[in-house]
C-alpha cells in the first residue's frame, strides 16, 4: 500500500499525592467529565463500546478527531489518536491531547497535587502501560496472510532509536492461576488469564533501552490480558472496511522526543510496506526472538548482538540496515517518505559512531544523560532509588514539571512541529482522513440543543433518531457527509 493510516493509542498513568483529593480511579474520572462536560471538546458515549472496557459514559471522540476515554482495566486514561496520513499531524495529534489533558488538571486545582504520566512501566508494582500503534493493512494481503513473521526482526530491533530508556530490570516468573472467589471479585482483571505471572525486581540491570521488553512474552498472540505479545492482530471497526483491517501493534513505548516518535512511525509503515511488496527475506528471521528482545535492551556496551535463524551473528543495526535497503526502492514517492528514509539511514550511522550523542533525538539517550547528570550532581549510584523518580518524571505530560520539556526548553531536543500546530491539533482534526468528517458530525451534535441522540464510531455515526452516516473508507476526508439516504447532512 502505498498510502497508509496510522493511529497510537496510549494509556497513562495517574499520581496523586494528596490523599485527600480522592484515589487516581476518581481523579480520571474527574478529568474526563470536565473536558467533555464542561469544556464541551467532544461528544460523552451514551451507549457501552464494551459492557466490561468501556461502557456507557467512559469517554467519546472529540473535536479533533480523536477519542479519549477512561479504560475500565485499572481504571486509567486512555487517548488515541485521530486517523493520520501524515507524521507530523500524528505527532500534532497526539501532543494535543495530552495538553487537553493537562489543561484540565490546571482548570480543576489538581495540578499541584496530582500527576499524568505517559510512561509505559510501573518500577514498584510491576505494571506496564501501553502504547499501541495501528496501521491501515489489507485484510486479505499478504502481510496478515503470509509474511506477518518477517515483520517481527524489524520490531524487536528498532528499539535501538525508538526506546524510551528504563531504569532498572524486571524479572517474571511463573504464578498461580487465579481462585475462583478471585475470578469472581474480579472479573476484569482476570478476563483473557491464558499466562498468569510474577513480578520482580532485577538488581542485576542499570538501565535499558525499552521500559517493556522484560514484560514482552509472545511475538503474536490474539488475546493479549496477562499474555503481552509483540503483535496483536486484530480484526474490528476501527479499520475493517472494505477489505481493511488494522494491525495493532503491542510493543511499543510513549515517546516523548516528536523525532524518535515520528521516526519509529515513519520506519515501520515502510517496513510493514516492504513485507506487503515481498520484499524482505526470511534470512532476516531471528533464532530467538524474544529473548533478542530484552538482550538488545540490556545490551550496556551497545553492540546489541543477535542470532539470526541460520546461526549468524549480526548486530540490530545492521539488520536495521538490512529493512533500510529493501525500502529504499520507495524513495521519491513523496516527501514524507524520502524524509525517513533520509533520517532513518542517518540515525543508524551515528549510533554506530556514537549513541550517547543523540540526546536530541532518541528518548533513550536523553533519558539516560540526564541520569548521569542527576548521579554525579548528588554523588549516587544507578542503585538509587531516587533514579526511578527521575526515570517517571521524564514521561510527566505537564510541561511545567516535565524532566523532558526541561531538557527541550534547554533546545536539547529537535523538533518537528510547533506549539502553535498543537494548539490547532487540539480542535481540528487531520484534513485528508475520515477523522475530518467525523469532527465535523461531533461539531454538527454538540451544537444541538437540548438531549440530542447520537452514536459515534469509527466507522460510523448516527447524528439523530433516523439518520445514519457511513463513514468506511478512512482515506476519505468525507468533507460533505451523507446519511443512508444519500442526503446531505450540513444541508
């Protein structure tokens, strides 16, 4: 394919250090009623998407195309993204709607004593938040029917620029099933239990490249609850129209340098095009996979070794390079393409020549710079505690207190977009997918006096009582909606 769509669905994490404020449970949801009652940025879901994740009243989508919504499994907030063509709108929308967020922490008085946090590892308990991206795929092709497998190698090793860097280690071990009596106290936390397992510390590790890749423990796997895979193939509304579906993509970390962001965006829509077009080998398989994950993680001295399925011996980028070549036939077509190409290429040879120099860009050098900057001010070790508080406070969404918007406003992070094209992001959706329309239909209800009746998916919307509009194709900005009569809807 060569004109594609992408969404990142992140779940955060919630901090409250006043205990008289409520638990994070309440705080979320105070959030979320005040950005959809008050501040009026979208449409509340009236119906249950899911009588378990999200029912009634959990979140909706918004005026800029996205939907935010409180996630039912911790409970925790979650937001994706509208539908984007292209990276910087993708990076513009998700930014916005953490300023959204942030915005109504400040609005409600709770900015002082609560936090959000995109971070994708709980250091303490054990947990883990996701960051799931989704590709526009063809149901019937030859990547969901063939050449999925191929796509794995490039996954596991562009952690190299695409992680977040993680202090510390966990180990996981084998648990007890869960007791009946605990099933049915619980029965969202135990729904999909196919592998239930232990946490631990592991003291034995500094810092990594990933905050997930000890938590990873298949590379597909359809149910995913307490089975984390690399890949979940999924097959529902979100893109499955018209002979589409969406990949769903498990392992993956909030970034929070735009550049890493977009670059780990931008190479992974071309590797997915490059098995797509039989372009990759299956000499690029891995012997292990999993287990190349966390050692290309935890790899201290970089060199980041891996066995290949027929014995070799490569490093991560030099496979990087391997997915880099085989996309390179795509060069020209557009812009945006030449411009990961351009960077991707670039990235790979200065982290041969010198990875610690690339804290403008990668997440994860940052990350670790500004550890050794707070070790040798306060004369500790990486076994401080104090580290996994700096290691939190890099994901902090408030720019006011976030460690990575300090390192930025220092002009120690390259950009690719401007605080004005978040601030546009925040009401406007992308202008060449479905989500234009969609925010338009979400404008069109939200000026309707009185109790309007609605229903919004993706897909999907219906404006009142009778009227419905089909929104299939998401490619099409669907400008001039119309319902299932043909009508126009905006008259």
């Amino acid at each position: 394919m060569d004109k594609r769509v992408f969404g990142v669905e992140t779940e955060f994490g919630c901090l409250v250090a006043d205990e008289s404020l409520g638990q994070p449970e309440q705080v979320v949801e105070e959030i979320k009623d005040h950005l959809f009652y008050d501040k009026k940025i979208g449409l509340i879901d009236h119906h249950a998407r899911d009588d378990v994740f999200e029912p009634a009243e959990s979140g909706g989508f918004l005026l800029n195309g996205a939907r935010l919504y409180v996630d039912a499994v911790g409970p925790h907030l979650e937001y994706a993204t509208a539908e984007c063509q292209s990276l910087k709108d993708l990076v513009a929308n998700d930014r916005a709607g953490q300023r959204l967020i942030v915005q109504a922490l400040h609005e409600l008085g709770l900015a002082e004593d609560c936090a959000i946090y995109n971070n994708s590892v709980d250091h303490f308990g054990g947990h883990t938040f996701g960051c799931h991206e989704n590709y526009l795929v063809r149901a019937e092709g030859e990547l969901m029917n063939g050449t999925l497998h191929l796509l794995i190698p490039f996954l596991v090793t562009r952690q190299v620029y695409a992680g977040v860097g993680r202090v510390g280690g966990h180990v996981l071990f084998e648990g007890d099933a869960p007791t009946y009596e605990q099933l049915s106290q619980n029965p969202i936390d135990y729904i999909w239990v196919s592998h239930v397992y232990g946490v631990a510390p592991d003291p034995s590790v500094k810092f990594q490249l990933s905050q997930r890749a000890d938590h990873i423990l298949r590379t597909i796997a359809s149910k995913v609850r307490f089975n984390r895979a690399i890949v979940n193939p999924k097959w529902e509304t979100m893109y499955s129209q018209n002979g589409m579906t969406r990949l769903h993509l498990l392992f993956g970390e909030a970034n929070q340098n735009e550049y890493a962001y977009a670059l780990k965006i931008g190479t992974t829509s071309l590797a997915i095009r490059a098995c797509e077009s039989g372009l990759i080998s299956p000499d690029f398989l891995l012997a292990q996979p999993l287990m190349a994950l966390r050692d290309i993680s935890r790899d201290d001295s970089f060199q980041w070794l891996i066995e290949l399925q027929d014995g070799s011996i490569v490093s991560a980028l030099d496979l990087q390079s391997r997915y880099l070549e085989a996309c390179q036939t795509f060069r020209g077509e557009s812009d945006q393409t030449d411009w990961t190409l351009t960077e991707w290429e670039t990235t790979l040879n200065d982290l041969r020549t010198d990875p610690m120099q690339m804290g403008d860009r990668l997440d994860w050098v940052a990350k670790r710079l500004i550890c050794e900057e707070y070790m040798a001010s306060e004369k500790i070790g990486w076994e401080d505690d104090a580290l996994q508080s700096v290691d939190l406070e890099y994901h902090n969404i408030d720019p006011a207190a976030s460690l990575f918007y300090g390192w930025q406003e220092m002009g120690r992070s390259k950009r690719l977009i401007r605080d004005l094209d978040i601030m546009i992001a925040q009401a406007d959706a992308p202008k060449d997918t479905r989500a234009h329309g969609r925010s338009k239909l979400v404008e069109h209800v939200l000026k309707r006096k009185g109790a309007p009746i609605y229903a919004f998916d993706w897909s999907s919307v219906q404006v009142d009582r009778q009227r419905i509009v089909q929104l299939p194709e998401p490619l099409d900005p669907y400008s001039q909606p119309v319902d299932q009569w043909g009508q126009p809807i905006f008259g």
